[in-house]
C-alpha cells in the first residue's frame, strides 16, 4: 500500500468532523520487517534532504504536533527525525505557561522559539494549546487576563474566533517570510488511549509515562474532539495545512507523517547553491596546492 499523503489532508474551508476520520487504516506494511525497512528508507531520504535544506538556507521548516495524551507524539518524532543532524534540527516541548509567558499575549512564547533559515523546528505540542485544552478549561483565561470568570459563551466565541484569525494571521507571515508550516493531530481512539493507559500502568518500564492528570483530561474527551474540530476546521490552509494521522497503530502513524514530510521537502524543489566563476576558481587553486 502506498501512502498519499492528500488522503490526510484537511483543505482549507473543509469542516472537520472526527467521527469521519478514521484513527486505524490497513497499515502500508506486511510484517515488522517491512515496517522498518520502509521506515529506515523514509529516514534516509530525509537526511540527505534535510542536509541540503540545510545548506540551502532558503527556508524554514516548522512541524507541529498536537494530540490527545498517549497518542504517540513523542514516538513518531523520535522514529521520523532519527536520521536527522542535530545541529539542523529543534525541538521544544510546550508545558503550562510560566508567569512571565503569561504577561504576554498567548503567541509570544512559541514565536521566540521558530526555526531559523535551514532548519527544523519541531513543536511538540503549540500555540495551538490555547485554542484547545483553554477552550476546555476557560478558567485558565484568568490567568491570562482575558477573564474575570464573568464572560458569557457568546463573548467565548468571540474570543476563539480572534485567536484562530490571530494565528492564521501569523502562519500567513510566517509563510510569506520563508517558514513552511505542517501541522500533525495523530487521531487515537478513545478506546486505545484506554488500553495505552492500562500498559502504563500494567508495564513497570512505562510507570513513569502515567499521570493522574491523564485520567482528568480523558473525561473531558467529547469536548477535546469538539475543540479539535473547530481548531482544524478553521486553521487548516493551502500554505500552512493540518494533516489528521490516524494514530491507533503507531508504526502505520511514524510512515505517514514521514512520508508528508519527505512530500513537503521535495515540493521546495531544492539544490544546492551554486558558486560564482570566480570562487569555482579560488577551489581549484587551493585544489592545487592541496595536491602538492
């Protein structure tokens, strides 16, 4: 099975219902053997590209990864970006905001920490955290500022709208200043986000994975795929797009997204920086000297 990296899609305009999206697909492998070998492959590819966006320097790259808990995120950038140079490549994992961050307006803390020309970052979890776990808990808006507790719901639509505007409105600068965007939500079920907990527990290897503050979110499930709807309804665009990965099998998740990636760097169609007549020179007398 090849994987089309359009079937995960969501195009600008489209209005998200998760309930139509599949979170497990026939896996595009065989066997075990088969999987890492189309992985190991993925891997390579995406080395050798990401030492010529590197040397390039024409672009920034910036992946964005959200997700319910135990979905895999950790996972899929660990087995994905295994083969790419560190010093290329950023990772920043976004916790709850600390008191200064939260002096700011809710973009600031991520923006600080965007890839630069020839570079990677990865977002391991966003901004988009604000127009998610905060649409499911308004009461963190007090400590923003935003709210004194006493908003009503139609002022709450209000506000969510802006912030999908504010962040299409930075993506849309973001993009027009070099950085292409491509945004990640693995799809897991309710069902084995369950049995992922079970093995946290059951497993001693992965105690330290489980949170109670896991199980606390896990009832708030129909409001989270209610914020994910709207969130990927209305910020999904051609230029900087959300692609759904179903996320109950997580080797079929770490090929998808391998492969949108491996997509979306050779769509920059890149080569590597030609030199003048006059520095081609300049190489080939040292070439001489060398030699000698």
């Amino acid at each position: 099975m090849k994987i089309n990296s359009e079937d995960f899609l969501v195009k600008e305009g489209d209005s998200v219902d998760l309930s139509k999206w599949s979170s497990h697909i026939e896996p595009p492998y065989k066997s075990n053997k088969k999987y890492k070998k189309l992985l190991e492959d993925h891997v390579l590819q995406l080395s050798e590209l990401q030492q010529l966006h590197y040397a390039r320097g024409k672009h920034a790259i910036l992946l964005i990864f959200q997700a319910m808990d135990a979905a895999g995120k950790d996972g899929a950038i660990k087995h994905v970006m295994s083969g790419i140079n560190p010093q290329g490549c950023q990772v920043f994992s976004f916790k709850s905001p600390s008191a200064l961050e939260l002096k700011h307006d809710f973009l600031w803390r991520t923006t600080r920490s965007l890839p630069e020309r020839g570079r990677i970052g990865i977002f391991n979890r966003s901004y988009y955290e604000e127009v998610l776990v905060v649409r499911v808990h308004p009461d963190m808006l007090i400590n923003e500022a935003i709210s004194d507790g006493s908003i009503s719901s139609k002022n709450f639509a209000k506000l969510w709208h802006e912030r999908y505007c504010s962040i299409n409105d930075m993506e849309k600068h973001l993009y027009a200043n070099g950085t292409r965007i491509v945004k990640f939500f693995l799809h897991l079920s309710k069902e084995e986000q369950r049995k992922r907990f079970l093995a946290r527990i059951d497993e001693p290897n992965k105690n330290w994975k489980f949170s109670m503050a896991d199980i606390k979110e896990r009832k708030f499930w129909d409001s989270y795929m209610n914020a994910y709807e709207e969130c990927l309804s209305n910020t999904s665009t051609k230029k900087s797009p959300w692609y759904i990965v179903p996320a109950d099998d997580k080797h079929t998740a770490r090929l998808i997204v391998s492969q949108i990636l491996l997509d979306t760097m050779k769509g920059l169609k890149m080569s590597y920086p030609k030199v003048s007549e006059k520095r081609r020179a300049e190489l080939l007398l040292i070439r001489k000297e060398l030699v000698k």
